[in-house]
C-alpha cells in the first residue's frame, strides 16, 4: 500500500515539481543566494498554486544542500541563510 501525504502537505508529485522549480531557479542564477522567503517571493506565479510558499521551498532547499558538490550555503542579499548554485 502506497503511503499518502500528510493533510495540507503538497502531494509527492508537487514535491517533486517543486524541487525541480527551485532547482532550475538556482541554476538560472547561479552563484545567487536565496534564503526561503526571498525565493518564493522570487518565483511568485512561477509555481503551482498553494505549494509555492516558503516553508515548503525550505524544504526544497534543505533537499538541495545534500548536493554539497552542487550547492552551497550561503547568505543571502537579506542577511539571512540561503543557498546558491556554484562557487
């Protein structure tokens, strides 16, 4: 039996999406860091409606920095911790 998403979590496929928007978005501005909030303001309409909010890109970034060779820790232009694609 396949397990399901907790209520009001996004369901696995909109993780993935998700993760792929952001991921794409690192990319695209490589060597740009981006704490949670800043990246979802940032991509506002670019996502699928109700799973593009910051605490759900938190934990697209936390995905994201297990790549340690890809991405890296950083601050962002607001001061506070984010995450950037490249040296």
């Amino acid at each position: 039996m396949r397990a399901r998403a907790p209520p009001g979590s996004p369901a696995p496929m909109a993780d993935s999406l998700l993760q792929n928007l952001v991921r794409q978005w690192l990319l695209d501005h490589a060597g740009q860091v981006d704490f949670a909030e800043c990246l979802a303001s940032a991509l506002g309409q670019a996502g699928p409606p109700g799973v593009v909010n910051a605490p759900s890109i938190g934990l697209a970034l936390e995905e994201l920095a297990h790549q340690p060779q890809t991405f890296w820790a950083g601050a962002c232009l607001c001061g506070r911790p984010g995450l950037r694609y490249g040296w």
